[in-house]
C-alpha cells in the first residue's frame, strides 16, 4: 500500500487530511453494498459526495463484486437513491469483467454453462458470450443419472445462485472432468450480511462446493483480482495506480483489492469490516495480513463533505 503522505495504516482522517489526500487523486474507485448504499437505502450523504468529486474533476468509478444484476439496472437502482449522474461506462461489476474476460482474454470458443443468477447470463449474453440455456421441458424429477448435458461447453462460470439445485452443481462438476473447460468464479464473497443478524451464502461459498466436487480451483475474476483493475486501465485513459484510491467496506476484498493494484485504500465503517478488524490484521506478526489494512479509516464516505466545503470556501475567498 502506498501510504501517501507518510501516515501509517488505519490512520483515521478528517477535514483538510481528507482534502489533501483527494486533490492528489485523478480516479475514485467505490465499492457499492455497505460504502454507497445499503440494500434499498443509500448512505447518507453517498450521492453529494459522487457528485461534488464529479464537478472537482474526479474520475469515479464503482466496483463491485454484486454479480446479480446487469449494469443497466445498476444505472437504474442509481438513479432510484438520488445519483442522477452516474452513467454507465463508469460500473464495473463482477459479471460484467466476467464477460470481458471470457470475451476478449480467453476468447472462449464454445458455450459457458452458468451457475449462477438470471444477471450474469444477460451480461455474458450482452458481450456475444453464448450460454447454455436452461432446459424448460427437463422433467422436475431429472436427475444427473439421466438428464441431457449440453455440447460443447468450453467453461464453468459461477456466481450468486439463489435458485442453486444440487442437478445444476452436478452438472457443473460433469463439465468440469474435461481438462481444456475453463473454471471460473465473479468473486470469492464468502457471505453477505442482511437485517437482523442474519446473513446470506456468497458466491464463494457456491464455488467452494463445486472445487471440492470438482477438484479443481476457479479463476476468481471480481474483486480481490487485479483483473478488475485491468478492466477499468482498458477502458479510461490515464489511470496510473499512484493517482487511484479504492474506497470498501470489507478488509478481505476491497483491501486487499487495492493492495494486489498498487492503490491506495480507504476503509469506511458503513460496512462488514470494522476498525477493530483492521488494527488487528495490522498489528499482526503474519506478512499476508498486512495486505488487508486499508491506508485510512473514515467513519463514512460523508466524512468527504466537510473538505468539499473548506474547497469551496478557499475559492470563494
């Protein structure tokens, strides 16, 4: 990690440390879920702060590892909590770099079996990415015993899965015996957290099941892999990780996101990952931990609106 003007990790910072730290960055790179909004309710203040960075020049950009709906709806569910500019060149989610990444790195010849929700397919359909579509006339009581396999299924795409039947983790697993079928993941989030204490199975969880039923390991493409980052360098001008900062929630994933891309980080503690968490992981004897403390600690990204004002005061004097 960077640590730019030379405080240690987890330094908690405010005002002008806020001020000086974003005037020396061109691209701002937000996770979504627990930094941007929660569920249905966007964090207070989220969508000033979007578009005050907008209006100072700042490249924003949205990265998340939510592979349940396509980019178009983000823009909607964007618009829906009050952030009325945000277009949609600047998302980047986890089914979307899937696509890219089947599309134009491995430039899959053949069909993409998915496992995973009715989004990943409409994205990966959105890039020319064939997909095996899903039998309506398969009987209710098929089985891996008897049930058709597709032809020519060249990889294994897996991702949030509401709807995961044990017939399609078996299929999977079927196509996964061919050597040359590619294994992929949208991201390894082992749980995601809901309202009253309760929390609900990630994509990482689904891809465990199928590398133990399989006996092979995916190819992770969200978040923490730098291949997110590849995406975003391909698709803007200019971005040089020194002038980028990765703003998360979540030490495991957007941490050590922006560690693995050079970054500097940003933990806010709207989130899972608590300042705790972080000093911890910092404090540890193990190297690898330190990947995972973020540079600096805001309570929340409305912390950013006070330096915006001390801005506008410096240039309106």
């Amino acid at each position: 990690m960077a640590g730019a003007f030379g405080f240690k990790g987890c330094q908690k910072i405010r005002g002008p440390q806020i001020r000086n730290l974003l005037e020396a960055k061109d691209f701002i790179l937000f996770d979504c879920d627990g930094v941007i909004w929660h569920g249905e309710t966007a964090i207070t203040g989220a969508a000033k702060v979007v578009s005050s960075l907008k209006r100072r020049g700042k490249n924003v950009v949205f990265v998340t590892n939510n592979c349940t709906r396509p980019r178009e709806n983000y823009v909607h569910k964007f618009y829906r909590l009050g952030f009325t500019d945000v277009m949609l060149e600047q998302i980047f989610s986890s089914s979307y770099c899937s696509a890219l990444y089947l599309r134009d790195v491995v430039k899959v010849r053949g069909q993409v079996f998915v496992m995973g929700c009715d989004g990943m397919r409409r994205e990966l359909q959105g890039a020319g990415v064939p997909c095996v579509e899903e039998d309506a006339d398969e009987p209710d009581d098929a089985t891996i015993y008897d049930c058709a396999l597709a032809a020519d299924v060249k990889a294994v795409l897996v991702g949030h899965d509401d709807k995961l039947t044990f017939l399609k983790l078996a299929k999977a697993s079927c196509y996964l015996r061919d050597p040359d079928c590619l294994f992929l993941a949208t991201d390894n989030d082992p749980w995601h957290p809901l309202s009253g204490g309760r929390i609900l199975p990630g994509s990482g969880s689904l891809t465990a099941a199928l590398e133990v039923s399989s006996g092979r390991k995916a190819t992770v493409i969200g978040k923490p892999s730098r291949f997110m980052f590849e995406c975003i360098s391909s698709q803007f001008s200019g971005v040089e990780p020194a002038q980028c900062l990765m703003i998360g929630d979540r030490l495991e994933t957007d941490m050590l996101f922006g560690s693995n891309c050079g970054l500097d980080t940003m933990l806010t503690l709207t989130g899972v990952s608590q300042l705790g968490e972080a000093e911890e992981y910092r404090d540890s004897e193990l190297a690898a931990n330190h990947s995972f403390v973020p540079d600096y600690v805001v309570d929340s990204i409305a912390d950013f609106l006070p330096a915006f004002e001390e801005l506008d005061d410096e240039q309106s004097n």
